[in-house]
C-alpha cells in the first residue's frame, strides 16, 4: 500500500499537503478518501470515472495524470 501511495505521490500530494483537515477526520473517512484517491489516482484505471467524487482535488489530479497519459 506503502509503496503504490509513494508512486502515485499520494503522501505528498494529499496527505502532507492537507495533513490539518485530514488528521481531524475520523479514521475510517481518512482511509475511504486516502483509498478512493489511490484508485483515482493510479493510471491502470484512467478510463472509468469514480462512481461518487467525495474530493475536488482528487478528480483535478486524476484528470491531470489522465492527460500526462493520453499525451
């Protein structure tokens, strides 16, 4: 898990940068956005869109990595 949050650059990316909002969160929140980023974010599932877009920045970066690979 480690690792595929590591290269998709989750830990920087999300979880330091909004580490005040996020660290007042409920553990189970935390782990359902965290996990729903992971799967946004890695690009072996760029073509379906997630069924429900908790996080604005989530579908900014996928839309971001989706255009890095479609390039």
């Amino acid at each position: 898990m480690y690792q595929r949050m590591k290269r998709v650059g989750l830990i920087n990316n999300y979880i330091m940068r909004h580490y005040d909002t996020i660290h007042t969160e409920s553990r189970e929140n935390i782990t359902d956005s965290i996990l729903e980023c992971l799967e946004n974010w890695e690009p072996i599932k760029v073509l379906p869109l997630p069924k429900v877009q908790t996080s604005i920045y989530c579908d900014k970066k996928r839309k971001e990595i989706m255009k890095m690979i479609l390039s």
